[in-house]
C-alpha cells in the first residue's frame, strides 16, 4: 500500500505546517488559552482562508473535497500544536452530522457559514449516567405540532460555549438504554430554552454544560426514530481525527522527551547516556509508531459501508492508541522529572491533551470491552 502524499495533500501539509509554526507557540497558546473566548478568532479566519473549514465538504456545496486521509494530515498537524480551537467539534464532528444526515436544503444553509468560519457547531450527546455508551440517552424530543421540542441536560459538550447551532441526540421514544428511538436534532443556541454554561477542560480547550427546556428544534436529521446509526458513524469519522491528532502530539512529546535527555545531566553525564533510559526513550518510539500505523488504518477503515465492522475496526484504533497514549505520555512526564509538572514547560500540556483525547468518546479500557462483546475484531474479507 502506498502512504506516500500526493502534492496536493504535501501543500496542504506544509500549508497548515506553517500556519501553526507562525501562529502556535507555546506563549502564544498560552495567551489564546487564557483569552474569555479560549481560543484565537484570528486563526480561526486563518484556517478558513486555507479551506481547512470546508474540507469534508463538497466542492459543489463551497467545500473543500477533502476526504478521511485529508483529514488525517490535519488533524495530525492540529495535534502537533494542540491547538485549541473548535476545528474538531465544527468540521469533523458537525460537518459530519451536515454530510451523512441534512438533506440538501440544511447543508446550502449551514456548509458554506462553516467553510467561511460563520457559524460554529457542537454535539450535544453525553449526559451523565450514560459513561461512554452512546446509545444511553435521557433527553426527551417531543413532537409539537410540525416540530420538536427537547427537554434534558447535556454535559461536556466540547466547544458548546461557542457554538452557533448544536447536534443533539434526544429520546423519541423507548427506554433510556434502547438502541431504537433516538433521534438527532438541529438546535439554536441562541433561542429560548437552552442554558449553556462555559468551562476550561484540563487540557485548556473548552467545553460547556447544556440544558434544554422546551428548546424547540429547527430541523430533524434523518429519521428521528433511528438517528444512532448516523451517531455511530459521525463518531467513527472523529476517532479516526483523534488517532491523527494523537499521533502528532505524541511525536512532538517524544522528540521533546529525547532533546531533553541529550541535555539534562546527573552525576556529570547526560541522562540520555543511561541505557535503562533509552530503552524507555526506545519503547516511545514503538508506541508512537504502532499509533501511527493505526492512525493510517483508522482512515481507510472510516470509509467502510459495513456499521458493525467500522465499529470493531475503530474500536482496535481506539485500543491502541489510548495505550500508546498512556506509554508515550506517562513516559514524557517521568523522563522529565518535576519540570514536566509545571505549567510553564510543553512538556505537562502535551500530557494533558494526549489524556483527554484518550477519554473522548471512550477510553481503550472501554473499547476493550466493546471488542470483547462483539466477539474480537473481524477484519473483513
């Protein structure tokens, strides 16, 4: 198989590289992160001009005509700086929902705010007795006359502080934990009934608590019996960004791990000239690459028609990458010593983030069970 780029995929490569080079530093992340929106309106625009905001979408609806590897080369890039920005929760995550589940008239409508930075999106799905089971939904939809009307609370719905218009799984019908009866909504932060209240995650990005009392909805995606197929997917597609941006994160931990190795000294050596060390130094590097590689598998296996072998395949790129996480990260810290724990040094924020992506959408122990239920990975034909 041939992993090489295409020149059109190298010049978007090079063009992010070089954005977030400029743009990403670690004050300059710093200063966005304590700014009142918690990310940077400036590069935001910045990565509207580059088509980074329309690159799922079609080049008929005013997209970019990106596909899954597309993504990847982003998403790897984005974790390189972690940067803070909506990107993942507005293109991948929400472009998703617009992509697989708005008819043509929602898509004209919303597509082309998104790819020129206008409007932002956010999915409204976990709530708190539900963990990481994506079916376990307690807020309701009710029909009211020619629309809906929901009730319930949302919690960690990341960059929904920000968000123009939210995705929100509700209950049509069933009970808490039934797979059927789940529809998918499209809901104005800005109309009466919704409360949403903004906070700091512990790796600096934001996210937002949500609660719906008779918020009405403006649209229904796909059949509002059924909408967790469509969930299923859409997260599929962001655990494939994830892996990507897990990747990068985890490069840059390791080559910051090694460089201060090279430099930091005890007992007058360099404490890279400790074998035991290198041999931790050296099981980063397998960790990283065993990631990668599921990263690459992770975007082929996000194209996959078949729902429950797309389920099983991202639940082994789950696996993996949450324990290459945990090795890589654990590793950062503790090579470092104590100066990896301060807020000032990279070295803690990498950490951070590289936990947090871990837990999104489940964490590997999680998708461990998932694969144990399911009966193992079955890699198809």
């Amino acid at each position: 198989m041939d992993f090489d780029l295409t020149e059109e995929q190298t010049l978007l490569q090079d063009s992010v590289r070089k954005l977030l080079a400029d743009k990403y530093g670690f004050e300059q992340r710093k200063a966005y992160m304590n700014s009142e929106q918690g990310w940077s309106r400036e590069v935001w625009g910045q990565y509207a001009e580059l088509g980074l905001l329309g690159l799922p979408f079609s080049e008929d609806e005013g997209g970019f005509g990106g596909g899954p590897e597309e993504i990847l080369i982003v998403a790897e890039q984005m974790g390189r700086a972690i940067t803070l920005e909506p990107w993942l929760a507005t293109v991948v995550v929400g472009g998703g929902f617009l992509r697989h589940g708005a008819d043509a008239a929602l898509r004209g409508q919303m597509v082309p705010k998104v790819a020129a930075g206008e409007m932002l999106l956010a999915f409204a799905h976990t709530e708190r007795q539900a963990r990481y089971d994506l079916f376990d939904v307690a807020t309701t939809a009710k029909k009211d006359g020619s629309g809906w009307v929901l009730d319930g609370r949302k919690g960690m719905v990341i960059h929904g502080d920000s968000a123009d218009r939210l995705f929100v799984t509700a209950r049509t019908s069933g009970g808490q934990r039934d797979r059927r009866g789940i529809g998918v909504f499209v809901v104005d932060t800005k109309q009466p009934g919704i409360s949403v209240r903004g906070f700091r995650t512990v790796d600096g990005q934001r996210a937002a608590e949500v609660e719906l009392s008779g918020a009405r909805a403006e649209a229904v995606l796909g059949d509002p019996e059924n909408g967790l197929p469509l969930v299923d997917r859409v997260v599929d597609e962001a655990i494939a960004a994830l892996a990507a941006e897990a990747v990068g994160a985890m490069d840059v931990a390791h080559g910051m791990t090694v460089d201060y190795m090279k430099t930091r000294k005890q007992f007058d050596r360099p404490i890279g000239s400790f074998q035991a060390l290198q041999h931790r130094a050296a099981d980063m590097l397998v960790a990283l690459e065993q990631a990668r590689s599921m990263a690459y598998f992770a975007a082929l296996a996000a194209q996959e028609d078949s729902a429950e072998l797309r389920r099983r395949q991202m639940a082994s790129v789950k696996v993996q990458i949450g324990r290459s996480i945990r090795l890589v990260g654990q590793q950062t810290i503790q090579l470092h010593g104590g100066i990896a724990m301060t807020m000032e040094y990279a070295a803690g924020h990498y950490f951070k983030r590289l936990t947090v992506n871990d837990a999104t959408f489940g964490d590997a122990d999680h998708w461990v069970r998932v694969l144990a239920d399911a009966g193992g990975l079955v890699m198809g034909a």
